[in-house]
C-alpha cells in the first residue's frame, strides 16, 4: 500500500507539470506543412512571441502533409510549396495566400569552375535532365562557356527523392522551357526521372552534389549559399544570366500578375523582367474560409500580419525573399474573405 | 563467511515467511499472459492496418503492382517491382559479402584467436552492433561513396564495357558511387556484427570435448571446422544469418543515404535504385490519397516477406533444439 501511495505521488509529480504545459500550448496557434519555409517560420514565431506573447507551433512535416492536417482540421493553418488548385480550394472551401519566397538554383560539383563559374540555359538543364547531354564537355556547354575548361565527365544527375515543393517549381520550369520535358515527363512534386540519382530533401541533395563529383542537381538558394555550394547561372527570358539574390528574384515576383490564379498560385518561373532569376517560386498558406474555431484563425492571421509589417529583415537574413508590398496589400484585402459562423470578416 | 551467510539465510526465511506464498501466482501468471497477448494483438493491429491502408492499391494494380514498373504520380499509377527487386538484391549482396565475413570472424574468435586478442575483437565486433544505422548511411555516403566510385565502379565500368553479361551486370552509366551494390556493401557492414556474434557463441556452446577429440585423431584445423563445428552448430548458424537477413530487408536509413534513390529497374547493380523501406522513407511524408496507399501496400509486402523470412529462421532454430 505504501509503496501504491508513493507511485502515485510519483505519477503526480511527473504528469502535472505535463497538464500544465498543454494548458500553456491550447492558445498556440497551430500550423503543419512545407519544410522549406520552417527556418524563416520559426524564426518568426519567436521574436512574434517575444512581441505578443502569442506562440506558433510549426511542424514542418512537409507539403503534402500540411494539406493532409488542414483538410483533417487539426492545425489552424497549412502550409504548402506547391499551390493547390483552384477547384480544390472551392471544393474544400479553403483560402490560400502566399508568405514568403525563395529560388532554386542548379547546384554544382564540377572541378576547374568558381563558384559562379558556368552559364546553362534552360532548354540545356532540360536536356541534361532528360539524359540527353551526358557529358560535361558537350559541345552545347563548351559554347555557353568559352574560356572555362570543362572535364571530359559524365554528368551526374541529383534529384529529390522525396516529394517536394522545389522538386514542381523545378519541373515547372523545365516544362516550361523543355518541349520534350513537358510531354515525356511533367510537373509534379515527384516525377518519374529518367536518369540519376535522388537525395532526401534539400540536405539530402546538396550533401550528395558536394559528395559526388561532376554532378548537378537543384536546391533552393538558401542551401546553395548556405552550403558553399557552386551554382550555375541560367538564361532568363529577357536573355540575360543574372546572378541568384533577392533583387534578382523579387524582380520576377514584381513583374508577375498575382491575381490571374485563384489563391495566387500563380508560377514565378521564366518571368520577362530583364533582371529577373528564372526559378523562383512562393510558399503558401492554406486557412479555412469559415474556420471552426475563428478566434484561433484570428491570432494565426494577426501572426501572418506581423510577420508582413516586421518580417523582411528575418526573412532577408536567412536568404528568403519577402513578398513585394503590392501583394502584400492584395493577401491583406484577401483575409477579410475568411468570416466567422456570422459572416463577419475576422479580421 | 560461512556464519554470516547462514545468519542472512535465517533471517532471509523469517521475514519472508507468508501464510499463504502462492497467493500472488495467479496475479503473476495474469500479467504475464496480458504482456504477451499485448503483443500478439500489437502485431495482428500492424497487419490489420496495413492491408486495410494498402488496399486501395491492392485492389486497384491487383498482381499488376507485383510486376509493375511504373511510379507515376501524376497518373497515379504504380508498381512495386523495382522497390520489390531492390530490397532482395541489396540484401542478396549483404548476404554475400556479410556471411562469409561474419563466419571468418566468428570461427577467428573462437578457434584460431590468441586469448589477449578475442576480447578487444569481441567488443569491437559487438559496439559495431550498436552503432545506430544512421551512422553506417553517414558514413557511407560520405567516406565510403566516393572512393567506391572513384577506385571500383570507374575501374570496373572501363573494364567490363562492352563484355557480354558482366558489361549488363557491372556496367555504372553514371559512376556516382550511388547504387544498389553500394547498398550491399553497406548492409553487410551492418549485419556482420549481428551474424558474427551469435556464431560465435554458438561455436563457444559446442563441447570442448569435441573438438579436443577431434584434433586428437589427427585431424587440421580446416577439417575440425568443416566436419566437427560446423555441423554442430550448424543450423543454429543459419538461424542468425536468417536474423541478419531480416535486418538488410528491413533497413531503411542506411541504405537511403547509399542506395540513390531511383524508382528505375535496371539490370546493373552498379546504377541506383530503391527497396521498399527506402521508398516508404523518401515519399511517406509527402504522400496524399493513391500514392499513399501503394506505399502502405509496399511496406505491407515488406511485412510479408521479413515475416516468411523470420518464421523460417524460427524453425530452423526450432529443429537444431531436436538434436
């Protein structure tokens, strides 16, 4: 009996600081989704917390399961890289805004090249992704490249093996830019490659372009920079190779027409603007237009509008690209399209 | 000494005496029985959900998921074959890389080993057990992949390009170091300690007698092995290849750093490719609806093929306790 006594103090002890802390997460905002928005997510939702005392609890388990979480209604928002579909977002009755920005550059390990060090156009990163351009000194780079002496490799394809948002705005882009791309193979989240090798996620990718030699694959440039990596410069539109940076991928941002999707899941690639990166795309946010619980969808949208007013800096700091204040406007205007039971805007 | 510990055991029986000691078997007996139908309900809920997860898949490919080659999203539209070859040939060539090794290593310890040397050998071959796998794909993909690629798979792509069979089989299209024999290699790394260690001590269990006699005819140390041990231990040893079996079938972290992940059939172990729980691994996360439940239905076959796997490992097992 007393050894039952002393248990249950025991379990006393351990699980009430436990109830204390669930208590303490109910007012949480809730959120699941994409993986490459969590680092400038997180870093928002601390100094958010710090300023309101509000918390965000993200988990970033990635696109498909922060659409799978919202349409399951156990977060207050998703969030996802790729946009979802107009008719889906009727039929579930959910909104969608983007949040932040970012772009994909080709990353590179090949010996002899800087770190800016080859120019590629897109029709070339389509063919060296069919398999149809197998090896470095091709003469189809050999042209683009004067002056840089090129190995007489083969090319070592690196791809993502999990589905991914960067995975569709890279074969966004080469559908774009690629005949036989878009016919053989397709935009998607996971597509069928037809040569190379994959890695687990943007680490999983950079880690296997910087292990293998004369190998090419794509990663969103935060990694690229992050990781030391050595990227290619691609042709834009316009016809010019700019250099992968904020202004270059807010140029393609600024020249786009947001509001020609529904949800402005509109694509950023192979935008006109002379200066503009090729590759570059949104993440986004998925809420409810009428939310179960509209007091929580509240304190997620006054987050996303704190994090709009404050955010540019943190998100510039870790290499994400703040949405240009035009559309900032147009996502603001577009909240006060998710009501409460009454019909009356929430925010 | 003696008087102390006759004093302990009086006074061990005095305060242990009950009216009725056998009052708690029951009690005993009941959550023993409960522990163990725990797990039996456990694993009958595991198999339950994954036919009932993967049935979509099941019903929709029928034996055209089996064979198919197909892993299309976009269409949804899948087929097992390569995951399905991939984790049988990786674990093929775990097999044959890690036996003979572990059995080297086992018969090294127990029969030829000076005494000072089987110690630090033991040890060092069972903390290689308790390296946790995801150190095994680390290290893989960043020591071992590219001197495999650059001092095996361009070497031997050179030298078999154009052979008849051998040009097929060893022949790397893109010599990254990524594939399925790097897979192997990796997972005989893995399971060697596993293996080597129960070997060894079965050899240990077998009667010095044996042996001694043995020896004591005339015979080497080659026919010792082979005519006495050997078959002694014999089916006991299959029982922990068949463990270790179990492993490379099952191993997911490792060999999704080393495999290269590609959803392509292809005749040389050299190119990349993907098992079934590397599969599950790369695409669980991102999954929605049909693509889902064709992962579910793939690590339902998995299941499958590691229970076959154990329960003939059981009956071996089971038969050696005959003798």
């Amino acid at each position: 009996m007393r050894k039952f006594a002393i248990a249950a103090a025991f379990a006393a002890m351990t699980l009430a600081p436990l109830a204390s802390t669930i208590t303490a997460q109910a007012s949480d905002i809730t959120g699941a989704g994409a993986t490459f928005p969590f680092p400038i997510y997180a870093k928002w939702a601390e100094a958010y917390k710090a300023a309101s005392g509000v918390g965000l609890n993200y988990q970033s388990i990635g696109s498909g399961g922060g659409i799978r979480q919202i349409r399951a209604k156990t977060v207050d928002f998703g969030a996802t890289d790729a946009p979802v579909k107009g008719e889906e977002l009727t039929r579930d009755g959910m909104l969608q805004f983007p949040m932040v920005m970012g772009g994909v550059v080709p990353a590179l390990n090949v010996q002899g090249i800087g770190q800016r060090g080859l120019r590629l156009t897109g029709p070339l990163l389509g063919d060296i992704f069919l398999g149809n351009v197998k090896k470095w000194n091709d003469p189809k780079i050999v042209a683009l490249n004067p002056g840089v002496t090129l190995p007489d490799a083969t090319i070592n394809v690196v791809y993502r093996s999990d589905g991914s948002g960067t995975t569709f705005v890279w074969t966004e882009y080469l559908s774009m830019v690629s005949d036989e791309w878009k016919t053989k193979i397709g935009t998607n989240t996971s597509v069928q490659w037809p040569v190379g090798v994959g890695g687990r996620g943007n680490e999983g990718v950079s880690g296997t372009v910087r292990q293998i030699d004369n190998s090419i694959g794509y990663v969103e440039y935060a990694y690229a920079k992050q990781n030391n990596l050595s990227y290619a410069l691609v042709q834009n539109k316009a016809g010019n190779f700019p250099v992968p940076d904020d202004s270059s991928f807010q140029a393609a941002a600024a020249a786009a027409d947001w509001s020609s999707a529904p949800g402005f899941g509109i694509s950023l690639n192979n935008q006109p603007a002379a200066q503009a990166w090729p590759i570059v795309s949104a993440t986004f946010i998925l809420m409810y237009a009428k939310p179960a619980d509209p007091a929580k969808s509240t304190a997620a949208l006054k987050f996303f509008d704190w994090a709009f007013t404050n955010g540019d800096k943190l998100a510039l700091d870790l290499e994400y690209v703040p949405m240009p204040a035009p559309v900032k406007a147009q996502v603001r205007a577009y909240w006060k399209g998710i009501t409460d039971t009454a019909g009356k805007p929430i925010f | 000494m003696v008087a102390i510990s006759e004093q302990t055991y009086k006074n061990a029986t005095a305060v242990t005496r009950r009216d009725n000691p056998f009052r708690f078997d029951p009690l005993f007996a009941a959550l023993s029985k409960a522990a163990a139908i725990t797990v039996l309900v456990l694993l009958a809920g595991i198999m339950i959900s994954m036919v009932y997860g993967g049935w979509d898949a099941f019903a929709k490919f029928g034996t055209g998921f089996l064979t198919g080659t197909q892993w299309d999203t976009m269409n949804d539209n899948y087929g097992g074959l390569p995951a399905i070859v991939g984790t049988l040939s990786t674990a093929l060539i775990a097999m044959i890389i890690g036996v003979p090794l572990s059995m080297g290593t086992a018969i090294y310890l127990t029969q030829l080993a000076p005494g000072w040397f089987k110690g630090p050998v033991g040890t060092a071959v069972e903390l290689l057990a308790a390296v946790p796998s995801i150190i095994y794909g680390m290290w893989g993909l960043f020591v071992f992949v590219p001197l495999f690629a650059a001092y095996f798979q361009v070497p031997v792509s050179q030298v078999v390009e154009g052979m008849p069979i051998l040009g097929t089989i060893l022949y790397a299209r893109s010599p990254s170091g990524l594939g399925i024999l790097s897979a192997g290699v990796i997972l005989a790394f893995m399971i060697v300690p596993f293996i080597a260690s129960l070997t060894r001590d079965m050899l240990d269990q077998i009667p010095t007698v044996l042996r001694e006699s043995a020896y004591g005819i005339g015979c080497t140390t080659w026919e010792v092995v082979r005519h006495v041990l050997l078959p002694q231990a014999g089916v006991s040893i299959i029982g922990a290849i068949m463990l270790g079996l179990g492993r490379a079938l099952g191993e997911t972290m490792a060999v999704t750093f080393v495999i290269g992940n590609a959803n392509r059939l292809s005749a040389s172990i050299m190119d990349p490719g993907s098992t079934i729980a590397s599969r599950i691994a790369s695409e669980f996360n991102e999954a929605l609806g049909m693509q889902m439940n064709a992962l579910i239905a793939l690590g339902c076959i998995l299941f499958f093929v590691t229970f076959v796997v154990l329960v003939i490992a059981r009956i071996l097992v089971s038969r050696v306790k005959q003798y």
